[in-house]
C-alpha cells in the first residue's frame, strides 16, 4: 500500500509536469521503417543460425553474458539501493 | 393309499369349510337410518340428537340383487357418548353394539369412540322380482338418555349373512376420518419426537456456539498474527496486478506523450520482444528467377529445408556430434569469461578496500 501510494504520487506528479508540455509528434514512419525492415530481416533470418549454433543455448547466454560483464555496475546500484535504508547500518 | 385318500378329502372338506367360513357381504343400493339416507358415492351420515331427546324415523335399505338370506346390518358408529350408545328400538330388527377398541373417530377435531353395530333382521324382505331389487324396512326409534346433546355418524353399512365378531372387525375401513388409538399416540409421539428433536437441535446449537466461541478464543492469536502479517504485507508489498496496470499507464501516458523521444524506449523493446521469441527456421525459401528479355524461367521456385539435408544418414550423426560439441564450447567460453570478471571484480573491490 506504501510503496503503491509513493509510486502513485511519484507518477501522478510526472503526469501532471507531461500534461503542461505539448505533445511531442511521433517519429516520422520514412525514419522508423527502415530500421523495421531490417529489424525484420535479421530476426527473420536469424533462426538459420539454429543450423550452426544452438539457439536455445545462445539466447539463455546472452542475458547471462550481458549480466556477468556489467556486474560491477549492477553490483554498485544494489549497494546504492540498500546503503540508503538506515536500519541496515550499511556505511560502505 | 389310504392315507393319500384321507389326505385329499381332509384338504377338499378344509378348502369347502373355508371358502363357507367366509361372510359374504353385500352392498345397499340404497340405505336409510332415522330418514337419513346415504347419498350415492358417500358412505357417512350424520344424526344428532338433543339431550334427552327421541327420534323415530324410517330403518330400511334397497338391494339390487339378494340370491341369498344375508340375516345382518352391519355398521359402524362414532359417538361422543363413551358409556353406551344410544338405544335403538326397532320390532323387525335387534340392535347390538360393541365398542371397537384402540380405535377412535376424528370429527372435525374431537375424538368420538367407535362402535360397530349388528342389525339381526327379523322381517321379510320384499323384493319385486324374485331376488331382484329387494327392500327391508321399518321404522327406528333412536333414544338420548343422557343430559347432553350427542352427535353419532353411521358409516360403511353392508348386508352380510354371519354374525360380527368384533375381534375380526377390520379396523382398516376406508372412511375418512377414522383413526386408531395407535394412530392416534403414534401422532402423539411424532409431536412428542418433533419437540425432542427440537430441544436437541437447540442444546447441540448452544453447544456448538459455545464451541466455536471456545475456538474462535484459542485461534485468536494465531488469527491475529496472520492478520499483522498480511496488513504488514499489504503495506508494504503491491498487488500483482499492480506493476502491470502502472507499467501499461506509464507507457501510455509518459512514452505516449514524447513521441520521438520516446522511440529509442519502445526500439529497446521491441528488440527485446524479438529477441524473446526467436524461432528456428532452417527452410531457405528460394524464389522464381526469370530471364529479363524472354521471361523465360531460368530456377524454379522452390524451397530447401537444410536441417533435413544436414540430419540424413552419415552426415546426421557428425552434426549431431558437432552440435553438442558447439554448445559445451558455448558454456566452456561463457564459464570462463565469468571467471575472468570475477577475478577482475574482486581485484577492484580490493583495490578499492
């Protein structure tokens, strides 16, 4: 309910600040779909690697991969987080 | 064969002295008692009488067919007199009474004792034809003795050549109303039952109250405890629909609302979703190739599944061998790397202690 309640007034305040700004128009289509395209041709085409390397396995390592080699900076927003609950006592 | 013999006749006189033994009744076309007559299709009638009162009226009834001497009146008769019926003085006809036992009339409410009644027939019958549509009658006189006023109903009369015995009295006559006494205390036992029954109910209800009151007392901790936990909860952990519902209005409302700026959010997604749901294809789809100046077909349109080609006989099985060999290099090289990096985090962190 508390974290509920904070999120709330946290975005109901961003929505308010948003509703004084106008609108900002939508990136034009002649921009967005060539990066579509080519999105669409990569991961189209993508499962022929399947033949070569096992995508299962490649798609489970990738977020692992990504994880483990950012993990100093995951490792210092944790620490971050939990140094600024008082009840820990965590100073460093 | 003397006994055979003796055996048969002793059974022949047996079925000829039952099937005599047996009274034979018969039912009145018509059937009148002190002027009242029994309507067609009812089998009641009622005669009051008024304290100390006489009444004398007509006694007779009509019988379609009467082949034989049937000599006796029987009836039954609910009174409200319990000491003796009223008299009947008739001089072609001699009234006996007895009370049935065990057995009463419901009239309307009161209880009446029953008593089934004989008529020993002393006239002449006076038939038409010969044993066709015979008539009896005479006059009855009907005698209240007693200082009240009594209500008698005469029901189920039939003419019948045997004498009544009241031992043999079916007690068992269709005649609304008339109830035995064992009806009558079963009755009072269901009412006696309903009430045992409805004071258990109660006792069981102020037992089972106060054993839920008892439980509801010794679960009470416990009940408070997960009434904390689960307000401790509610405080501090969000719904499940919650992150979706807010996520789905985050979306609408701030990434809407940049536009284009919101467009590197919504690429890192979409990519993400793609990425998500990768399939296997290992069909190359090879498209028509004609010659530009003839339009001639130069390759067919076709497609080619190379996983089919790459899984046959000899070659399945090196793939097969290589694939596993492709994925534990995969893993060897991913375990590796996070070795190194952890080795590198670990030298930092001490750097930085």
């Amino acid at each position: 309910m508390i974290i509920e309640g904070i999120l709330n007034i946290v975005t109901s305040l961003l929505y308010f600040v948003l509703n004084l700004l106008p609108d900002i128009p939508d990136l034009p289509e002649a921009l967005t779909s060539p990066i579509t395209t080519v999105l669409d041709l990569i991961f189209n085409n993508v499962g022929l690697l399947d033949l070569f390397l096992p995508l299962n396995i490649v798609k489970l390592i990738i977020p692992l991969w990504l994880i483990v080699d950012n993990f100093d900076k995951i490792y210092s927003i944790v620490f971050w987080i939990i140094k600024k609950i008082p009840i820990l006592g965590i100073e460093k | 064969m003397k006994k055979i013999f003796y055996v048969f006749f002793g059974f022949l006189f047996f079925f000829m002295f039952s099937v005599n033994s047996k009274a034979e009744t018969v039912q009145f076309k018509e059937f009148t008692f002190l002027g009242e007559t029994f309507p067609s299709g009812q089998n009641t009638i009622r005669i009051g009488l008024g304290a100390m009162q006489s009444k004398s009226s007509s006694f007779s009834f009509l019988v379609s067919d009467l082949t034989e001497t049937k000599p006796f009146v029987n009836f039954y008769m609910a009174t409200n007199n319990a000491m003796v019926p009223q008299t009947f003085e008739n001089a072609l006809a001699v009234f006996t009474f007895k009370k049935i036992p065990n057995s009463t009339y419901n009239d309307n409410g009161y209880f009446l004792d029953v008593y089934v009644v004989q008529a020993h027939l002393l006239g002449s019958w006076n038939c038409s034809v010969q044993g066709r549509n015979c008539t009896y009658g005479s006059i009855l006189t009907m005698k209240n003795f007693f200082n009240y006023g009594t209500s008698s109903i005469i029901f189920s009369p039939v003419l019948t050549d045997e004498m009544l015995d009241v031992n043999d009295v079916n007690l068992n006559v269709d005649v609304t109303g008339m109830i035995t006494q064992q009806q009558q205390t079963n009755q009072k036992l269901d009412v006696i039952n309903d009430q045992n029954t409805e004071a258990e109910n109660t006792r069981k209800g102020i037992w089972n109250t106060l054993k839920d009151v008892l439980t509801g007392v010794i679960e009470l901790p416990g009940k408070l405890i997960s009434l904390l936990i689960d307000a401790l909860k509610s405080l501090f952990i969000p719904s499940s629909d919650f992150f979706e519902d807010f996520i789905n209005a985050f979306k609408d409302n701030f990434l809407d609302k940049l536009g284009f700026l919101s467009y590197p959010f919504e690429l890192i997604a979409d990519i993400f979703d793609r990425y998500m749901n990768i399939a296997t294809n290992s069909v190359i789809e090879i498209p028509q190739i004609k010659e530009p100046f003839t339009g001639g077909v130069l390759i067919e349109a076709t497609s080619v599944n190379l996983k089919e080609i790459f899984e046959y006989g000899a070659i399945g099985t090196i793939y097969g061998i290589y694939r596993s060999c492709v994925s534990v290099l995969i893993i060897v090289m991913f375990l590796n790397f996070a070795i190194k990096k952890y080795d590198e985090f670990v030298k930092n962190k001490g750097g930085d202690n």
